[in-house]
C-alpha cells in the first residue's frame, strides 16, 4: 500500500491521443507538465468497452468473469427479460473497502446506489435516486447547494446543441465546487474523482474536436482547460510520498456507422421473434439460434439456459463457429465492421465466466455495434458522431510507484495494483 496519499482522476473515455494533443498543443498545460515527469501509456479498456465494465474493473482490479458485470444491461436469470445491474451486483470488493483511512469517491459510474463506507461516496451514472447516491446523507443539503447534478442532461443535445453545452458547463462548475470542498472538509487517504462529461461532450461532437473551424470548437476545448485547471490544483504541493494517477475508462474516434447487430442476426437467420409482435428480446421463439445485448455480446439460445432455448447443447460450437465466420466477413462500404471475435474463454475467467456473453464482438474503426432490438435496418447513424474504442485509453502516473507493474500497455484491470501493492 502507498504510504502517502493518493489521487485519481478519471476522464471518462479521453483517449490517449487526443490527451497528448491537448498537452502539447497548450490546452492543458498542467497535464503536459504531469506526462514530462511522469509515466504516460496507452492502456486497454475491458470487452466490451463500456464505461460499467470499464469502472467496475479499475475499481476491482478483477475481470467480468470475477465481479460479474458484463455490461449496462443483463438477462434474469431463466429469462430474456432485460434487468439493469447496479452497484450492489458487483462480486468483487472496490479498493476502498480494503484500505486504512478515509477515501473520497466521486462521480464513479455504476456505483449506484452508495453504500456505508470509509469516508464519502457520490455514485456515478446511471445514479437515479440523489438520496441513495450520497453517503453520508448529511452532505446532500451542501450538494443541492452547489447545484450538483448525477450526470449531463443529454436529452438537450437532441434539441440544441447550445442548450447541451450550457448544461455541460454548468454540471462541471457544481462537479468542481464539490471537489474544492471535499478535498478540504475531509481527511482523506484517497481522493478520487472521474469526469464523465468528456464522454458526453465527445459522443455528440467529435467531430467539432476534429474541425477547427466549427463554432463549437472552441467550447470543446475550454471543458478540458477547466478540467486542466482542477489537475493543476490536485499536483500543487504534491508530496514525495503521494501518487497521482490520472486514466480513461475507454478510449474515443470519429463514429462512421452504426452496425444494428441483432438486425444482422434476424437478416441472416439467426434471430426470430414471434410474428405481430413487437421487436423486444421476450418475443424470441425457438428457432432462434443467437441474440445480442448491448453492444455486441452475442448469447447462444441454448435449450435448457432460456425458455425458448433452440440450440442443443452439442450443437453449440457449430453455431459458434458459423458466427464468428459471420461476423468476420461482415463488410460494410467495402470496409471490415467488425475487428475482432472473442469467445468468452479467451477474454474472461472466474467463477462467474458462465454468465458471460458466448461471444464479444469488436468493431473496426468507425463502426459503433449496437445490440438495440427494435433497429429495423442493419446500418444507421443517428445523433452520435464519436464511438468508444478499446483499445487507446490511457494511463498517466506520477509520484512513488512500483515500476514493475505498469507494463508497456497495460489494461484497466492493472489499475488497482498502483494502489493496493
């Protein structure tokens, strides 16, 4: 265990890239001055990259197969009924159930809702009761002074792109009023605390970071100047014993098209739904051989697993097999959609491995999979115009560390490690 105090600042799915740019182009100067001194990596997000799985394994320092979150949505058991898991499904202790001293949490997704802990916990997105986001329940008359909100109202992005950057702006001055405050009111051990405004901002406007020209270019860039200010902060009296680690959950790029998958299974055989009835995951009948779930976790409708199981358990590596030649075939303009084919066994272990997806699939550049059931056609594109990447996030250290854990690309579940030695 560190012997000083730690830091971490999360921003949410900044890739490495685009932080480096950032830095040397001036914009975030404090964090240039971090990556001269310090240890700068590319690092790999979980499969899939998403920010619950993502977090869930920074916080753990364990895979899906071994705290069990798999993605922002899940299957009953028995069932094709969607279920949300939350904080409490979580197997795997988070580091600051196993530290001395007090820890501050703040604004880490898929920690909702909060339990009794050492210190203070705000929940992250989706958080959806303010009441049991905050522990202890004595701080949420301060936050609703400092006009805290859970997450960006991304819902104003459909209407406006001015009103979206407005709430943008002002969820992160009432995220930077929390901090300011908890780092003085409380005697912590460990501070850490995630923006996830960045994922937001680069969802609906990648394409402002990419054209200089674009009126909202320079709105995008002042959200990482404020951030920078608050790292510049953080590092000020620094001390020899401290350590400092700054990182993404997943990384960021240009989104091209949206790829329906369980729009592909149906075209191509694979999923069927009973007859006049709408398009949702209940109405699978029997002679289906595969489903997906967000955002491209393939499931085999084993016999026996599901209530309307139409592959026999001998069957099933036939079925798997005839998949992952589908998918990697799959062309779309010409260009390869999907990189890469996982089968469960080679990404995942752990008692919990039986519940994970039979496949996980991962799109090539460009291409955002989406497990959404009610898509009618295979290809889209809707509001988004940037996509998660799994491969780019980053990992930015500084101050005392064991140099033998941080690899040359290290993954999010390595994370851990820096603070539990």
């Amino acid at each position: 265990m560190q012997s000083g105090r730690i830091i971490i600042v999360g921003l949410d799915g900044v890739p490495f890239g685009l932080l480096r740019e950032l830095s040397n182009k001036g914009v975030m100067p404090n964090t240039k001055e971090i990556i001269s001194s310090g240890i700068f990596r590319k690092m790999q997000s979980s499969l899939p990259e998403v920010s619950s799985v993502a977090w869930s394994s920074i916080i753990t320092g364990k895979n899906p197969g071994e705290h069990g979150i798999f993605g922002f949505t899940d299957l009953s058991s028995n069932s094709y009924q969607l279920r949300f898991p939350n904080f409490s499904d979580l197997q795997s202790e988070p580091f600051w159930n196993v530290i001395n001293g007090k820890s501050v949490i703040v604004n880490v997704p898929s920690t909702y809702p909060v339990k009794e802990m050492n210190g203070v916990h705000i929940s992250g997105f989706v958080s959806i009761d303010f009441s049991k986001s905050v522990f202890p329940k004595s701080l949420i008359p301060t936050l609703r002074e400092f006009d805290y909100r859970l997450d960006v109202d991304s819902t104003l992005a459909h209407q406006s792109m001015d009103l979206f950057l407005s709430d943008l702006e002002k969820t992160l001055h009432a995220s930077i009023q929390t901090y300011r405050y908890l780092w003085k009111s409380v005697d912590w051990k460990i501070f850490m605390f995630v923006f996830t405004g960045t994922d937001r901002l680069m969802h609906f406007l990648w394409n402002v970071y990419e054209d200089e020209n674009h009126k909202h270019h320079g709105p995008f860039l002042d959200h990482f100047r404020a951030i920078d200010e608050v790292i510049g902060e953080m590092i000020t009296g620094l001390g020899e014993e401290d350590l400092f680690v700054m990182l993404s959950d997943h990384g960021f790029e240009r989104l091209d098209y949206d790829v329906y998958i369980n729009s592909f299974l149906r075209q191509e055989g694979y999923l069927h739904l009973d007859k006049d009835k709408e398009l949702e995951l209940i109405h699978i009948n029997s002679s289906t051989k595969a489903f997906a779930l967000d955002p491209a976790r393939i499931y085999i409708n084993l016999k026996g697993k599901y209530p309307n199981g139409g592959v026999a358990k001998q069957d099933k590596e036939r079925v798997l097999r005839d998949l992952e030649a589908l998918f990697s075939a799959l062309e779309i303009g010409n260009r390869k959609a999907i990189r890469n084919v996982y089968r469960k066994e080679q990404i995942y272990s752990g008692l919990l491995i039986e519940k994970a997806p039979d496949l996980v699939l991962v799109g090539d550049n460009g291409f955002n999979l989406k497990g959404n059931i009610r898509a009618e056609k295979t290809i889209g594109k809707e509001i988004f115009t940037g996509k998660h990447t799994q491969d780019d996030a980053f990992l930015l250290i500084k101050g005392r560390m064991g140099e033998n854990i941080i690899s040359d690309y290290p993954t999010v579940c390595d994370v851990k490690a820096l603070i539990i030695e």
